[in-house]
C-alpha cells in the first residue's frame, strides 16, 4: 500500500529540514587541530549561556516550537519499538550514577561533559546518539520524558534529571555549576550511591574514595584559588604585595590535596594562563623578547600552553595579531618535577608567519597541583592554568 500523498509531503519536508540543517552546520563546523583542544563539530562558543544559538535554543523548547522539534525528531527517528527504547534507556539511568545522553558533535554536550570530567572529576557513561543504531529513537523517546529534543539530556539516578548544558531539568550542568548547586548534587548522589553498594557485595567505588582527595573540598579550593587570580590584574601582571599573598595562599590550600604523581598525567589540550607571579629574571612560559606573565612592553597579551602530546608543547603569547610562541619539550623527572627544554620561537602576524629562530633554555618545573582541568606549578614562578573549553 503506498504511503498517503500528505505523509510523503512532510516526509519529504522534513528530509530537506535536516538536509539545509546538517550543511548548515557542517559549513560552520570547526576541524581538530591544537589551537582549538582538537574539538571537530559545531563551533564551541554556540554552548556560551550568552550566544544567539543558545537563545534560540531555548526559545525552542516551548510551546509549538518545541511541538515542531519533537515532531522532527520523530520523524528521524521513524518506526521503532517505544517500550524496548524506554527499557534501554531505563536501564542505562538505573546503572549509572551519571547517564549522558549526547550527540558526539555538540558543543553543549562537550561542555557538560567538560564541567562533570575536569571540574568535578567525574567518570559517567556517554550514550552517542548519533553514532548508536537507536540513536534517533532514543533522542525522540527522550524529547516525550523530557519536553526537550536537545543534547545532551543528563540524569543523576533515576530520581533527578540535571537537564542539558545551560538549561531543561534543574536547570542544566553549567547553570547549575555557576549556581554552586552542581557540587552538592553530585555529593549527594555519591553518598547515596555509596550507602546502596555497601549493603551489597561489590562497594567498589566507596572503597575507591578511601584515602583519596575529597572531590568537593578540592572543588571548592579551585574555585577559592580561581577567584584570588580573578581579583589581580590580567594574568597578575603589577599585583600588589596582599594580592600575591592571597593567591599563594590559595594555591598552598588547593596543593595539599594534589592528586598522586601530577608530573606524570597527561596534558594534551590547551590551556590559559589564570595568573603568573614572575621571580626574578625567570621567563620559562613565554619567550625571552617577552614576559612569562604576556606583559611586552606597556602591553598585556594573552599566554596559552598548548601541549601536543606528552612530551612537545608551545607556549605562547598573542598580543592583538602579533604572536610569539615558544616551541619545548617536557621530560618526567620524578613524580612531581619535569624538566623543560626549549627549541624553538616563532613569531608570526596576522595568522602568518615571519621568521623563526632557535632557542636555547631549560629549567625544572615543579608540578604543585594537576588534574584534568586545572594545574599549578612552580618555574620557580608561580603558575596557575586553566584548561580550555571554548
């Protein structure tokens, strides 16, 4: 029996949706490379709580226009068995302390797993829907559950829908980060989930926990530590004798609960300089025309460390369309201290560059707290580094 002529009509309107949507997106689309942390999908700065994308996401989660989206979203998904998808996901929920739904190309779905992995140092299962053969029916049976089609889709247990990225739920794991109100959440479910495993045989994540830093206590040190650097000027540059006081305390405070081996992790990725109080005649992030903390002459600049792999890194400093970056490699000494050598510096305009040199150096770094999202280090200067989201 052929399919009514009205059902082929919106079909066909909805193909073309997706269609003029997927070049749209693909067109504005970023590629991995270093400079951006090797994110390949929808531009990273459409997850901004302040972007025109997220404005209009969340205008679209009412009324009929979030009818019009769950209807796409149906239609995408096609025919599919609703009490075997609703297990599926279910399960998924009941068995995991966090459940992501995501798509593996989403820049809200990056930036919550980023806040849950590098802030709060969570471990939490990830369901693509876009690379799962049920995929689109799992994002259609979500949308029902929910009233939102938009990724990712975050439970803590069963219980308690956190929301996407800036929105939906409780109100989304940035909103709820910025609100201080994710920490407390997490810490709940983890007691709870702790109580539930030590009345059966396997507590497997309590007996983790045992003897390791308290993660709340640790979050709530990077954030003391984050706004010391937040009240100095640009990157410490000129800060006053109390300023430097107060953010060597905080760091002192954060570095007593420094995981096991922080030179040994891994530091793949970008980071920004937070803040650098520079020893005397030592300039071991930034080059030797310019300053560790991005001051050249009456000019501040912005000081990223990119590293590669795990042993090659550049360190560099912009100022408006003038970059100078230092190209280093790094060795594990011991447990806590690297030793830096340096290369190379290239210096480029505009994107393009002028002319290379090499260039002699090298030092011992002392590693006083790194994990995933957040490092602080000893050059001897002091050093704090954010890891980069957007």
């Amino acid at each position: 029996m052929e399919r009514p002529l009205l059902d082929n009509v919106i079909t066909a309107g909805v193909k073309a949706l997706e269609a003029a949507e997927l070049s749209r997106v693909s067109s504005a689309s970023e590629s991995p490379s270093a400079a951006n942390g090797n994110w390949g999908g929808e531009p990273r700065e459409w997850a901004n709580s302040d972007s025109i994308t997220q404005q209009i996401s969340k205008v679209s989660q009412m009324g009929p226009l979030a009818q019009a989206k769950q209807f796409i979203a149906d239609k995408l998904a096609g025919e599919y068995d609703a009490e075997r998808v609703g297990n599926l996901i279910d399960e998924k929920v009941a068995s995991n302390k966090i459940m992501m739904f995501s798509f593996s190309t989403c820049p809200f779905c990056l930036r919550a797993k980023q806040i849950l992995r590098e802030d709060y140092g969570e471990e939490f299962e990830v369901y693509e829907c876009d690379q799962e053969a049920d995929g689109y029916a799992v994002r259609a049976e979500l949308g029902r559950r929910t009233g939102r089609t938009s990724m990712p889709s975050v439970y803590l247990g069963p219980s308690v829908y956190l929301g996407g990225c800036n929105d939906g739920g409780l109100g989304g794991i940035a909103t709820l980060d910025q609100q201080d109100r994710l920490g407390d959440l997490l810490a709940e479910r983890s007691a709870t989930s702790a109580f539930a495993q030590t009345r059966g045989f396997a507590p497997l994540e309590w007996l983790a926990a045992i003897g390791q830093p308290d993660r709340q206590e640790t979050l709530k040190r990077k954030k003391a530590l984050l706004a010391a650097c937040a009240e100095a000027p640009k990157n410490g540059v000129d800060a006053n004798d109390a300023m430097k006081d107060k953010v060597e305390a905080a760091a002192s405070d954060l570095e007593a609960l420094c995981p096991s081996t922080p030179a040994r992790a891994s530091l793949e990725g970008v980071w920004d300089l937070q803040y650098c109080l520079q020893a005397a005649v030592v300039r071991s992030i930034g080059t030797a025309e310019g300053s560790s903390n991005g001051k050249v002459g009456p000019f501040v600049g912005d000081v990223t460390q990119t590293f590669v792999d795990d042993v090659r890194f550049v360190n560099a400093v912009e100022i408006g369309p003038i970059k100078v970056a230092l190209q280093a490699e790094r060795e594990v000494l011991n447990d806590t201290e690297i030793r830096v050598t340096f290369k190379e510096t290239v210096f480029s305009f505009l994107g393009i560059e002028l002319f290379r040199k090499a260039t002699k150096g090298a030092g011992t770094w002392k590693q006083r707290f790194v994990d995933a999202g957040f490092r602080v280090m000893d050059t001897p200067s002091l050093f704090v580094l954010r890891k980069r989201r957007s």
